[in-house]
C-alpha cells in the first residue's frame, strides 16, 4: 500500500538519489535506504490508520448509546416528572401525615376520655382499664416513627428529583423547578431530620443502648 | 428511693401529638408537674426561667436539636447538673455515643413503652439524689 506519507519519503530519498552521479558507490546504500524508509512510514501510517478506525468505532458507539439514552429519557417524559409526578407525590405524602397527624389525635381524646369515665370506678377494675389505654398511648408511638420515616421518603425523592434536574440539564432541557424549590409543607417535613429510624438490624435496641450506658 | 410526683419534669418535642403522648405516660407513672416545649431554643429559655427536676429530650428539632439544648445545658453552671433524658428515633452507635459524650443522663429509643421510661426516670432521679 502506497501512501501519501511514504510517497513523501520516497520522493525525499529520489532527490538525494538524483543528485548522485551514476556511477557513485553509494547508490546501492541510498536506494536501499529508500525502501527502508517507504516501507517504514508504510507501517508507520497502518498502524495510525488502525487506531484512528478503532477510535471512530468507539466513538460512533458512544454517540449511539447517547442517542438511544436521550430517546429512553425523552420517552418517559421527564418533564412530567417534575411538573406531575413529584408534586402529586409530594401532596400524597402532605395528606398521609395530616391523616396520621389526624387520627393519632382523635386516637389521644379517645384515650384521655376513657381516663376521665374512670373517676369513681372501684380501683381494680380503673386499673385493668388504664393498662390497656398505656398500651394505646405506647402503640401512637407509631405516629413520631411513621413521621420520621415519611420525612425519610420526602428526602430521598427530592434527591431522585434534583438527579433528573441535573440530567435534564446535560440534556439540554430546562429543569421546570430550581433545586430546593420542592412544596414548603413537604420540604418542612424534611427538615431537621438526623439519620431518623433505623431498618430492623441497622440500629441499636434499646438492651444494647443500655449496656453503652452501663 | 421515694420520687415526688410533683417533681417539674420538661419534655420538648417537635411532634405535638408526642408530647401528648409522653405527658399522659407521665401523668399514668405519676408526675403531674410537666411543662411542654416544642424546640431546643424555646426549652432551653423555659429551663432557665424556672427550676426542673428533669428534661426528656427528643433529638430532631429546629432552631435548636436535642443535642445542641443537652450540650447548651451542661455548659451553664446553674443547669449543667440537670438530668436529662433524650428520647429519639436515633439508634445508631455513633448517635447514641455522641449523647453520652455531651453527658445524656440516660437514652430512650422510640418507639418506647411505659415500663422504659418509668424505669429510666427511676434510674436517672436515682443517680442523681
């Protein structure tokens, strides 16, 4: 295969050739050199020209997976996402601890009425009311728990909504809502929340917070 | 060791329905005496106001977290032997580490029962007499 390159090369070496005289003892050694020199930039421009097809492949590989990426998120509309989806989650999650909120109170007076009806019942039978209404009290711990692991929830959306913003942003799209930019009840609820309650096997209980206090 | 029942106990919450729930705990247990405050900075303005006998903290709260008041009130002279218990959802070794580390009296985990903090408020009174 004759190049550009090596023809270059050759054209350099047949110039210095011409110069010498017919008869000259050197000829033999530059028209040898010659052919060292073709045959290197030869070598020299396949192998180039091998890297440079293995790099357009590569690339024409990642343009398409771009592509392909691009039309899977256009396809899922990640525009409804933020616009939709997550303030209908937000106000779904709004409602579900107003709910709690609600009925964990409607719970309470129940309980604060029943211990009021028991101002003159015989002692005995006050007590073996009030210990099932500590059980009640003890169970709406359920609504400080639930709270907490909703404020949870509400953090980890914002954190799936701020991904999507930036996505949508290498995109080229404009994000609908700026970061932090979430419905301030819900964001309210998001607030101050240290790690919160742990799974089961992820944090201590409380036999094993009592052997650290000892 | 007799415990007066009368005995100002401070419980501060963010959750309203909490402290509702832990005031009535309290109230089966037997302490009336019980003041309410919904954030570290307002609990902290009431316990220098007026002398208690014992907080009971939780830890998730704005302006003031629990264990911003717990370290606010060891740090004044005339509070800093108070004893006070944190009652929270936080579980973690590393949570529960830092809280005795600013001088917790005793820790709570949520969700809790009657029998825990009767025997914790017990405990702490205890120690502290």
């Amino acid at each position: 295969m004759t190049s550009e390159m090596s023809e270059l090369g050759g054209r350099v070496v047949d110039a210095i050739l011409a110069a010498e005289p017919q008869d000259s003892p050197r000829r033999p050694l530059l028209e040898e050199a010659r052919r060292i020199v073709v045959d290197l930039l030869e070598s020299f421009e396949r192998a180039v020209s091998s890297e440079q097809r293995r790099l357009r492949a590569e690339l024409d590989a990642l343009a398409g997976m771009i592509a392909t990426m691009k039309r899977e998120v256009e396809a899922i509309r990640p525009e409804e996402i933020e616009t939709r989806h997550m303030p209908t989650v937000n106000g779904e999650i709004g409602a579900i601890a107003a709910h709690l909120e609600t009925a964990t109170g409607d719970i309470l007076d129940a309980c604060e009425s029943i211990e009021r009806t028991l101002e003159g019942v015989p002692e005995a039978q006050a007590e073996a009311v009030r210990e099932q209404v500590t059980r009640i009290y003890e169970a709406c711990n359920f609504h400080d728990i639930s709270g907490q692991r909703i404020r949870k929830i509400v953090k980890t959306l914002e954190n799936v909504e701020e991904r999507i913003s930036a996505l949508l942003a290498v995109l080229g799209q404009q994000p609908r809502r700026q970061r932090g930019e979430s419905d301030p009840a819900v964001a309210a609820l998001a607030n101050s929340l240290l790690e919160g309650p742990q799974l089961p096997g992820n944090g201590r209980s409380q036999d094993e917070i009592d052997a650290l206090f000892g | 060791m007799k415990i007066d029942p009368n005995l100002p106990i401070l419980i501060v919450d963010d959750y309203r329905t909490m402290l509702r729930i832990i005031r009535n705990l309290l109230r089966q247990i037997g302490f009336t005496n019980v003041d309410e405050a919904t954030d570290g900075a307002s609990a902290l303005t009431k316990l220098r106001e007026k002398p208690y006998g014992l907080v009971i903290s939780d830890w998730n709260m704005q302006p003031m977290t629990g264990l911003e008041l717990l370290q606010a009130v060891r740090a004044d002279p005339k509070l800093a032997h108070l004893p006070f218990i944190m009652v929270t959802a936080e579980s973690k070794t590393e949570n529960v580490l830092a809280a005795k580390e600013a001088g917790v009296s005793n820790y709570i985990v949520k969700p809790f029962n009657a029998d825990t903090l009767r025997a914790k408020i017990t405990s702490v009174l205890t120690k502290a007499s």
